[in-house]
C-alpha cells in the first residue's frame, strides 16, 4: 500500500501507520491470526487508538483490500495507456510481475482475505474489479475494431487477461523457483503472452 506521510496531520500519520501495519501483520498471519492487541502493539498505540480510527478489525481489513486494488487497477491503467502495442502483452506482464513480487504483502491480503469475507469480496467486486473489467474489455473491443484481434466476445478476453495478472502475481510462489532470475521471469512473462495471443492449439493445416 503506498501512502506518503508527507503533509499529513499526526491524526492522518497514525492511520496510516495503522493500515500499513495491519497490510503487514494480515500478510503474514492472516486476518485471523492477529488481534486488535497484536496490531496495537506493533504500532505502538492504545488499543482505544485504533478503535478510534476504525470501528472494528474488519473495517481496517477491508479499507487496505479495497485501497489495494485500487492501486492495482491504477496501476494496470497505466500499463494499458503506455503500451506500445497492442501485442505488446509480454512487455506489460513482466512490468506486472516485477511490481507484483514487490508489493508481496497488499497482494496477499487483497487476494487472499477476500476469499474468506463475503463483505470484503462484494466490495471490491462493485467498486473495483468490476471497474477494472470495463477497462480491459474496452481497450479490447478496440483493439478488435482494428483488427488487431479476431472478433469474440471482449468481456470473456478481458476477464481472461486480468485473470493473467492474478497468476502473474503469484508465480513466483508457485510457478516459478523463489529464485528465478529475470530471464526465467522474462521467460514466464512471455509463455503467458504467447498462450494469450496464440492460444494452445497446434496451427491446423
């Protein structure tokens, strides 16, 4: 979650200590696994500090997944106006996955929690993937009123090229060695692109 402290208020500067502690501790131990204790430890508060700024764990839990894939869809909005190309998928899925293993934590929570929390998971489906889909399936249905692509259905592509950023996002855990160089992440960034764009099938002659 990047939130600058610059020219905030104290009131404002503990907030978002409290959400950028809470990103940590839910990564790590899972929503359940921390307490309103563990949490006002870590930052250094009062429990009633906490209660102050937020009514209950949950509302804390769903404020950071709900501002985390805004980020992402911010992000990913950006990706979209600069790519040079609209085959240029490869190029955009490993900038993706660069960011991704960096903001590991707010990928843990925004994905993982939002299983567990039908609140959590409604919210951010109105308010954000639901937004996020629109994006991807208009720069798609442009994209095939240019040919660019062959003409199919641009909701069904948009939702399987977001659900590329969802494997993306964890491939270094699963799909690739903990380790794995840029060339081997260079070189998932580009399968995911070439099944995207080809498909799986061999050329039919």
């Amino acid at each position: 979650m990047k939130v600058s402290t610059q020219l905030q208020t104290p009131e404002t500067q503990t907030r978002t200590r409290i959400l950028q502690t809470a990103q940590k501790l839910f990564a790590r131990h899972g929503y359940d696994g921390t307490t309103i204790r563990d949490l006002a430890k870590e930052v250094g508060v009062a429990e009633s500090t906490l209660f102050h700024h937020f009514s209950n764990k949950k509302a804390i839990l769903i404020e950071l997944a709900t501002a985390g894939w805004v980020e992402i869809l911010t992000d990913l909005l950006t990706e979209l106006s600069e790519m040079s190309s609209y085959k240029a998928v490869a190029q955009v899925m490993r900038r993706r996955m660069l960011n991704i293993s960096r903001n590991a934590d707010m990928m843990k929570v925004c994905f993982l929690e939002a299983q567990f929390h039908p609140e959590l998971r409604d919210k951010i489906q109105s308010e954000v993937i639901d937004k996020m889909t629109d994006v991807a399936e208009a720069f798609f249905t442009t994209a095939m009123e240019r040919g660019v692509y062959r003409q199919m259905n641009p909701k069904i592509v948009a939702r399987v090229f977001l659900g590329m950023f969802a494997i993306a996002g964890f491939s270094q855990k699963t799909l690739l060695d903990p380790d794995a160089s840029p060339q081997a992440m260079q070189e998932m960034a580009e399968g995911l692109a070439d099944i995207f764009l080809n498909g799986v099938l061999a050329e039919v002659r």
